[in-house]
C-alpha cells in the first residue's frame, strides 16, 4: 500500500531535545483552549493569540527570576517569554491578558526544573520539573501554594503544537480542571 504524504501534514520525527522544542515553540501561535471545570460542571473555550520569543542573558525579568529561587543564569540552557492575549465565551466583553518567563534548567539529559515569573495555576512564581519524553512530549509538574498542575505539550506538527492540562487539588487527590488546546503557528506575522 502506498503512503501518503504532503509537506503541510510533514510529522516531527526523531528524538527531540528540550533545547529544540523550545526553539521550535518560538514564534505567533493562534490558541483555541476548551477546559472543563469539574467541580462546578462547566466548560469553558478561550480564544487567544500567544507570542513566545527567545530572553536574553541580560533581560532583568530572566535574572530576577533566577535570583528569586537561587539558580545560577549561566547555567539555564534555555528561556523564553510567552505573552498572551485573549477572550473566554464565560465573559465576552473580559480581556485574559498575561506575560511570562519561562527558564529551563536540566539536572538531566531529558529531565530537570522549570522557573515561570508568573504560574499557570496561580499567578506567583512557580518551579516545575520537567521531563521530555521519548515521544517529543513536554510534560511539566508544578505545585502551587494551593493547587498542582500537570501540562503535556508536543507538536502534532512543527506548526501546530497540542497542549493538555490538568490542575488537581494541592495533594493531588483530585482533579479541578481538565484542558486541551490547539495552537497554530500563525504566519502571517
């Protein structure tokens, strides 16, 4: 049987490093989330546009955040900021609008600890770990002063990233929130 293949539906194959998804990560993404609130039986879908860029050694917010939980800049092996800005069909006329920065350390090849300015749970600085699997999905634990969140981010292909999250009770014991979200590389910018 022969196989199909066209260039717009061209599959990231290959072991991807952390570095690497990261670098692909960069650029406009279009961003359709649909979350499911558990506790309260309601779903949710937030439009947004999100910009992710490369931060520089010198950025004050990179160096800030770094200071803020002891890790040494030089030794981040890579950083980015993701700027967001969107609408919920919860609130129409309410514009979700927030910025980060993200700093990548590895204790291993294939694993270590992520530094955000701003959480994605709760909006305070947050550390997660991190692993990368053998897939090229990104997954990321973090625990909150009164939550945990569990995100899985991988590219279906290199211009459409899928992200899946979860946000649990502080212990973990039960699940609040449940998300996916499409992300397409928005070129025209």
């Amino acid at each position: 049987m022969a196989s199909w293949s066209h260039p717009q539906f061209e599959k990231i194959e290959g072991r991807m490093s952390v570095e690497e998804f990261f670098e692909r990560s960069v650029g406009s993404w279009r961003s359709l989330r649909s979350s499911h609130n558990i506790a309260f039986a309601q779903l949710e879908e937030v439009n947004s546009d999100i910009d992710i860029t490369q931060v520089a050694a010198d950025d004050s917010e990179f160096l800030d955040i770094c200071k803020t939980y002891n890790f040494e800049p030089e030794k981040a092996c890579s950083s980015i900021r993701m700027s967001w800005e969107g609408s919920s069909d919860w609130d129409e006329n309410e514009v979700i609008k927030g910025s980060t920065v993200l700093v990548l350390y590895k204790d291993e090849e294939r694993k270590g600890k992520l530094l955000r300015s701003v959480g994605y749970t709760e909006t305070i600085p947050a550390v997660g770990e991190w692993t990368m699997q053998e897939d090229g999905t990104f997954v990321l634990h973090t625990f909150y002063d009164r939550a945990a969140a569990e995100e899985r981010i991988w590219f279906a292909t290199p211009d459409l990233r899928m992200r899946c999250s979860i946000i649990k009770t502080q212990h973990g014991k039960g699940v609040l929130t449940a998300s996916l979200s499409t992300e397409v590389r928005d070129k025209s910018k």
